[in-house]
C-alpha cells in the first residue's frame, strides 16, 4: 500500500517504513505526527477515496546543507555571496490508515 501526502505545499509518495525529509513541523523527535491531507492512495491497483491519514515518527530536526546564492553584475565591482540552510523535519512513515469503502 502507497500513499501520495501533501505538507508544506510539497507532495510525498509515501510507503510504510519509507523515510522522508519535509519542510519543518513543529513536533519534538520521537514523537508521532499524523498527516491527514492524503491526495492519493493505493492497494494492489485499487485506488481509495480520500478518507485516509497517515501516521509517522520524527527521527530528528535538522538543517539541509547550505546553498550558496552568488550575485554579480559584471564590470560593476558589484559582488554578493549569501548562503541559506533549510530547517527539515525528518519522518519515518509507521502506518497508513484507511476509514471508508473502496
């Protein structure tokens, strides 16, 4: 069984045991979250309607690498050099819980 989860205005296809890294939720690591907006989801080629949450542990909050943002406009002397690391929630998904008819 799979899943498509929408949080943080990015969409996850989703397994249980997957691991995922998302935008970061406010949950401390080791608690469980459940993701109620469930877009799609999937059994043996039989698709589901939309009654459905999905429920995962926090393994850590974290920061992603630094990107590094250069600006430069030549012959200017005009040099800009900023870098920006993105706060990431990762999950482990335990379960996928469907309520409702096929």
């Amino acid at each position: 069984m799979f899943a498509v989860i929408e949080t943080g205005g990015k969409q996850y296809l989703v397994k249980k045991g997957s691991v995922i890294k998302i935008e970061k939720l406010e949950a401390e690591e080791g608690k469980e979250v459940e993701v109620g907006k469930v877009i799609y989801l999937s059994d043996n080629d039989l698709s589901y309607s939309l009654n459905a949450t999905v429920k995962a542990k926090v393994l850590e909050q974290r920061k992603e690498e630094k990107v590094i943002i250069f600006k430069k406009k030549r012959r200017k002397n005009y040099r800009r050099k900023t870098g920006h690391r993105q706060h990431v929630t990762v999950l482990c998904i335990n379960e996928i819980n469907f309520k409702g008819k096929r």
